[in-house]
C-alpha cells in the first residue's frame, strides 16, 4: 500500500512539472501571458482528477463523496497551494482584490453550511 502511494507521489511530481513546462511553452509559443495559459489550460489539468472523482461519484449513487470532493478540493487548494509558498515568501496582489474575493469566499462557505442544516443538497 506504501509503495502505491509513494509511487502515486512521484507520478504526480513528475506529471505535474511537465504539465507546467508545457504551459509555459504553450505561451512562448504563440505569445499569451503565461498567467493567462495557468489560469486557463493548467488549472484545468489539475481539476481533472476532482472532475473525474465527481462524475464517478454522481454516477454510482454517492452525490456526498461528489460534493466532499468539491469542498474538501477547495479547502486544500486555499491553505496548502496557496498558504505554503505565501508561508515561504509573500504574494503581491493588487489593489482590493483579496478583501473582495475573500468576502465572497466566506459568504460561499457560509452559504454551504447553511444550506447543509437545511436539507440535503441536491440538484433540483
């Protein structure tokens, strides 16, 4: 079992180093911001494993492992990809953006729990 998951680790490192290598060149090639091809082709690689985890889940009958999938994703996504590097050396960012986006991220999350008391999410 160890060696799946330390094999996984090394699949994803190296699979995710040329998935940006590839976005980078994918950018020189035909002259797009590199900020615009990670906001866009890279960022929906790297979704694709929680796209395909949440059809798989929707499919056999398990909508909460779909939408723990999506939550559990997110939360990863905001405190580890994003908390670690700002950790190792600050991130810049421009003007009101963070304080904006940050209500909306608290108001979403609020939002979620709220309708979770309620009832059961589902589609209609």
């Amino acid at each position: 079992m160890c060696f799946y998951l330390l094999g996984g680790l090394v699949i994803l490192l190296v699979c995710g180093d040329l998935l940006v290598q590839g976005g980078v060149a994918l950018a020189a090639r035909y002259g797009i911001s590199p900020l615009l091809i990670a906001l866009t082709v890279v960022a929906f690689g790297t979704s694709v494993p929680e796209l395909l985890v949440s059809i798989r889940a929707a499919l056999s009958g398990a909508p909460g492992i779909a939408l723990g999938n999506v939550v559990g994703s997110n939360i990863a996504n905001i405190l580890l990809i994003l908390g670690l590097p700002a950790l190792i050396r600050p991130i810049a960012c421009m003007g009101r953006t963070v304080p904006h986006n940050m209500l909306i991220l608290m108001a979403t999350s609020v939002l979620l729990i709220v309708l979770s008391f309620i009832g059961p999410l589902g589609f209609w």
